[in-house]
C-alpha cells in the first residue's frame, strides 16, 4: 500500500459542474492516431483510464475544414460524420470512470489547409508557419461569428460524442484565439485588436459560447500559454499573461497552463528537467478559485505532492508520464513506485506525429499497439511451453526481451558479455545530457529483481558452442551492434578509400574513453543526435572541433524530437564550427577533404582527428556462427534462433525495445505468415458513380 504522503494525489477535485477522482490528469497529445486511426486512438486512451487517470483528453479536434493541419492526423469534429469515431474515444475513458476531454481547437494561420483548400485565416495576414507558399487572410467580423458558431457546434457535438470536458484552446501559437491574444500576430485595429482588452474578447466570446452550449452539464477549461518565453514582446507571466489571466479569472472552469511553444512545453530531457514551468505558472493559484492544471514531465510522486502542496497546481498534468506509463497513478496508489516506467524525455512519442505515425514510445513498447495489435501495458499472457529460453545480450533489446519472458513465466537465461547489464543504455547516459537516458536501463533492471525464472550472467561473452552447451531451446541473440569507421552512411553508399585509419574514431571509440587529438572533424551522416552530442563532448574536453555534415541542419532528424534548435544553439554557443551541406570524402596527412554537395567542389580543413558518426553495423557474428551450425541445432536441444534490436539491424532504442518485446509476446503464438500482424481501419468508400 501507498503511504499516506502520497494521500493528496488521490483527493477529488470539482471542476464546473464535475467532479475528477483524483489529481492525475492526462492533458491533451498528439498521437499521430488522430482521425486517421480513431480505434486505435480511443484504445490507448481507455488503457490511461484503465491506469487510474481521472481525466483524459483528446489531441487537438479541429472544428471546422478551416482549421486543418493535415497531413498531421488530429481529431476532427468537421460535422456529425465525425461524432462516432470520436464516441469511442469518451466510451473507453468512460468504461474506467474517468472524465472524458476534448481539446477543439481552431489553427489559424498555423492551418495550412493541404487537404481541404480552404484559405487559411487568422487575426492578421501572415505567412504561415511551414514554408508552404501560402498566406493567411485577416478575418472579418463575419469570420469571427462563424468561428464562434463553429465553436459552439463543435461543442455540442462533442457532449453528444460523450465527452465530458470541452475544451477552448489558446496555447502553443497554434490556436487562432491565442494569436488574437498576442500583439505579435494581431495587427488589428477593431475591437478585436489593440489593448489587450480588445485581444482577449476573441477569447472571451469563445468560453461563453462554450459554456452556454454545454457548461451546464460539461466542463469547460481554457488551455493558455501564460508566458511565451519572449520577454515582454510576447505574454508573459509578469506581463500580459498574467493579465490575461487576471481579466477571466473564474470564467473557464479550469485553467491548463503551458509556456512556451510546443517544443518547451514538450521540452526534451536533455534541455530541462521535471517541472521546469514552476516559475511561469505559480502565480495563477493566486489569481483565481478555478483548478489549475500544469505539466513538466513528471514522473516523481514525491514532486507531484510538492507542486500540490505548495499551491502551484490543483492537478498533475501529464503527457509523456501518461505514455511512458499509462499505469502510473495505478502504481503510486498502490505504493509500487518501482515499477514506474519512468519517461526518459527523448520524444520519440512526438517524433511520430511530427513524422505522421502512429504514436510510440521508447519505454512503452505497447504504446499505439493496445487496439491494433491487443497489447497491454501490464499484462502479458502466460507462456504456452515449458521451453526455456537464452537471451544472449543485455541490451535495451535483450533486456526488454528478457523481462517480458520472464513475466510470461518463461524460464530464461540472460548472459551479457560485459559487468554491467545495459548495452547502449548503459554506455549513452554518460554523454552530455542524456543521463536520463539511463531510466530505460533501470526500469528492466528493477524488474528483473523481482523474476527469480530470469537467471541474469552478467561478464559471460557467449560463443557459438557456449550457446549450444547451455541446453536452451529457444535462442535469441540481441548482441547489437558498432559504429562503422569507413565513411558509409548516407552520402557515401560505399567505403571512402582516401582515410587515414590511424586518426579515425567512432562514438564506440569515444564512450571507451580513448585519446583523441585536437582539433577535430567531426563528420556527421547519422542526423539523430549521436553527431551533436559528441560535439559537444569533445568541445566541453577543451578541443577545437568542426561539425561536417551533409545535411542542411546538425543533427537534423532531431527536427522531430523538437531538440533541433537547441542542440545547433548550444554548439554554436561552446564554439563548435559547423560546415553544414559538405560532405567529408577523404582525410590524410592530417587534412580533410571537404565537398560541397551541390557542387562537389571541395575545400581542405586541416585537423589531428576524424571521428565518423555514420552508419551502424549489427553485431551478427554469432547469429552467423549459430546458423552455420544449424545441423547441430537439434541435438543441443534448440528449436530456433532469432536476431532482435540493433543486432538485427541497428536503430532507435525504442525500435529495439520494441523488437525485444515483441519477440516475447509473439513466442509460442501462431506465426503471422504473409498476414498483416495487426488491426487496421481501411478508409470508409464514398459515394461512387
Ligand atoms: P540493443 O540496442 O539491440 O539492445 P546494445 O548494443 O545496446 O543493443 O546491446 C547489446 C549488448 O549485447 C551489449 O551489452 C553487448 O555487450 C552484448 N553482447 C554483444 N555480444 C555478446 C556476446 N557474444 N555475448 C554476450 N553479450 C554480448
Ligand atoms: Fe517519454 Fe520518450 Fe516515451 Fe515520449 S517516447 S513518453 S519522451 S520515454
């Protein structure tokens, strides 16, 4: 049992004309589901409910074709069409008493309208925010009476949906009643512009019309950013945010407060902490009696008390928590903190809608999978053999594989070649920033205490005949893999001949603590944030070091983890040199070669030192040892040999944990053959004729 510390968070709370069962409150996220995939949306929401949240909400639902964000897959509640997909969703919360939310929201010119065509509109003409080559129209009175009647079918549709609370939507500058808040976006000179009085009617006339369509059963909250990070030239907490908030104090029925834009809201862990908003928002309690619900990724029950106790928040916002566990208030009523899958702060969850997939998430395997695929985060169904099984490799990969095994009942051996159990989520946490990276090392580890059938042999590099001489029936092999130091990635699909071997390095090299001399070229084919992070490591050691890459951006692909700017920030600040858009395509006698890669003209750069953060190659020796002795399978008792995570081909650390687990929930199970392994929703067809 939990001890009575913790009390606090399981105290019920009003909101209007409801009331929520306890503190934990999922605020809304994106998912990449959205209307696209509404089952599956509407499942991982009822898995959150099933957790013990006592609300939960939607992603954005766009009101209206006006507000499409396509091809990013939101909710929509366009017209009635919509109501049933969006039913699903408010039933499944509604199955484990919790309250249903919806966040309606209209994009502004932050709606490109890719799909529906519609000129996009908003409180002043701007560019919109993409580099699409469109511009929004200002809206005219008219436009605003219709965005409020939108508003208020929206809402009425969604307490027809069943949903509980309905939302008005004013944050992340993605919101047209944010943009007529802001002096920045509103130019206008009617009653809808100028003071602030006037910039915040917009937002006004949105909650009553609201609160008039369904405030007398629903609740109606306002989500606001109370400080845009922008100084007095944007809202702020000691400014117009405050303010705002002080004009319609008790209007809404709850405020949920963000800061920043979204990539602060969702800030990664490398660049902010648990509750890092706590400044910007504690001043809200003071100014009104309405609940007030944050976020800032937390994961600590002992932080959650704090912020409540302290007067800051009425309710625990989570967004990443909630996807990292989805039990998570379940596990804190019930006193088992241990088992808290922690979130890791790496968002690979955003990284999906940003790249217009499902959701998923590195600790949670089973996150975006719990209606396509029937998996639950807690429970695993029960072995259907008495085999045991070898994991060789005790990786994110193995070590997930491992668990899940173990938790099936399965009889398991886990050898690891080196002391310590981890692999790269061992070694990666001691580079600069990601030493929260290390959560997905500990969780499986904590686990793995608690599985006396998971016999765990750390400092044990397996052979080929060691696997054969243990006895074991089922074989999986997750050794990993090796950063490659000939240069093959993306720009060269074949070896560089012209290196100098003897100073060429590779992050493998740098996490062993190896020597390497200043200055430095590092060359960057990889995109994710190996190349960066190693930058700044090597700089931070006092050495000049020039980041190549061929990419427009260092470490572009974190442009979907929304760590992009402030990973090419940082560099530029410790005096890293980037040459973006050159490729490295030779180094010797202490020069690199250097082309463009439009031109391929190339530049010499003088340096003591390569390291090459390209491409990596899967540890596959003993996969390949094993199926070269397949003949000797039977006898030694093995019926199969399987490669998972990066030993298979390498990627994320969520694909690998992802391969582990699903390697343990598949075993035993009817093979897939050519089936599709999972439910899909196939569009509806039209009227044809
Ligand atoms: P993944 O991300 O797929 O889990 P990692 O590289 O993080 O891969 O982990 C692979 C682990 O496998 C490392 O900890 C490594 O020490 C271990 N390993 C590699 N080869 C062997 C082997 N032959 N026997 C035991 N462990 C091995
Ligand atoms: Fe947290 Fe990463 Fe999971 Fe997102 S993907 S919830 S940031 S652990």
């Amino acid at each position: 049992m939990r001890s009575s510390h913790y009390d606090i968070l399981f105290e019920p709370v009003r909101i209007g004309p409801l009331t929520a069962k306890n503190r934990f409150y999922q605020v809304p996220h994106c998912n990449g589901m959205g209307h696209r995939a509404p089952s599956g949306m509407a499942g991982m929401r009822r898995m959150k409910a099933e957790g013990g949240w006592a609300v939960i909400c939607t992603e954005v639902c766009e009101i209206h074709p006006s507000a499409d964000v396509s091809p990013h897959s939101e909710a929509r509640l366009w017209d009635d069409a919509d109501i049933p997909a969006l039913a699903r969703a408010a039933d499944g919360i509604h199955q484990y008493g919790a309250l249903a939310g919806v966040e309606l929201g209209h994009h502004g010119f932050r709606a490109q309208n890719r799909t529906t065509r519609e000129v996009p509109m908003g409180p002043s003409s701007h560019s919109v925010v993409s580099y699409d080559p469109v511009h929004s129209r200002m809206m005219d009175k008219q436009d605003i009476r219709n965005l409020l009647r939108w508003q208020k079918s929206a809402a009425l549709r969604a307490k027809r949906a069943g949903f509980d609370v309905i939302y008005v939507y004013a944050a992340h500058g993605l919101t047209t009643a944010m943009q007529f808040l802001t002096k920045r976006y509103n130019q206008r000179i009617d009653e809808y512009g100028g003071s602030l009085e006037n910039r915040v009617r917009l937002l006004r006339e949105m909650i009553e019309v609201t609160k008039d369509a369904v405030g007398d059963t629903c609740a109606v909250p306002v989500r606001i950013c109370v400080d845009e990070l922008l100084g007095p030239g944007g809202l702020c907490s000691d400014g117009e945010g405050r303010e705002v908030i002080e004009m319609l104090a008790d209007l809404p029925d709850l405020w949920d407060l963000t800061v920043g834009d979204y990539s602060n809201d969702a800030r990664p862990s490398r660049f902010g902490q648990e509750g890092a908003h706590e400044d910007y928002v504690s001043f809200v309690k003071q100014v009104t009696g309405k609940p007030v619900v944050g976020n800032g990724r937390f994961t600590s029950p002992d932080t959650m008390v704090s912020q409540v106790r302290r007067g800051v928040l009425d309710f625990i916002g989570a967004a990443r928590p909630s996807i990292a566990d989805p039990f998570l208030p379940r596990k804190v009523e019930e006193g088992r903190m241990g088992d808290i899958r922690e979130c890791i702060g790496c968002n690979i969850c955003v990284a999906a809608d940003n790249t217009y997939t499902p959701i998923r998430c590195t600790q949670n395997p089973t996150m975006g999978e719990e209606w396509r695929r029937g998996w639950h985060p807690e429970y695993i169904p029960e072995r259907e053999s008495e085999d045991q099984v070898l994991v060789v490799g005790a990786g994110p990969a193995g070590l997930e594989c491992a668990v899940s095994l173990g938790k099936r009942g399965y009889d398991v051996l886990l050898a690891e070649a080196s002391e310590e159990l981890g692999g790269r989520s061992a070694r990666e946490p001691r580079l600069p920033g990601l030493a929260m990276w290390g959560r997905v090392r500990e969780y499986r580890v904590e686990q793995l205490n608690h599985l006396p059938n998971v016999q765990v042999y750390p400092a044990s590099r397996m052979t080929a005949q060691d696997v054969l001489d243990t006895g074991a029936n089922r074989i999986v092999i997750a050794t990993g893999s090796h950063w490659r130091r000939d240069g093959v990635a993306r720009y060269h699909r074949s070896p560089i001949s012209d290196l100098d071997q003897a100073a060429l390095f590779t992050p493998d090299d740098v996490m062993d603590g190896k020597q390497i001399e200043g200055p430095v070229i590092l060359y960057d084919d990889d995109h994710y944030y190996m190349g960066g992070v190693i930058a700044e490591k090597l700089r931070l050691q006092g050495l000049e070091v020039t980041l190549v890459t061929p990419a427009p951006l260092v470490s572009a692909w974190t442009v979907n983890t929304l760590e992009q700017t402030r990973i090419q920030r940082r560099l530029l600040e410790i005096g890293v040199q980037i040459r973006a858009n050159e490729a490295l395509v030779a180094f010797h006698g202490g020069e690199g070669s250097l082309a463009c890669v439009f031109t391929g003209n190339t530049q010499a750069l003088k340096a003591q030192s390569v390291v090459m953060v390209t491409a990596r190659l899967q540890d596959s020796a003993l996969y390949d040892d094993l199926l070269a002795r397949s003949g000797e399978w039977a006898q030694a008792g093995i019926k199969t040999v399987d490669s998972i995570g990066d030993a298979l081909a390498p990627g994320t650390i969520a694909a690998a944990v992802f391969g582990g687990h699903r390697y343990a929930r598949e075993l035993d199970q009817a093979p897939h053959g050519d089936d599709v392994p999972f439910l899909r929703e196939n569009a509806q067809l039209g009227p044809w004729s």
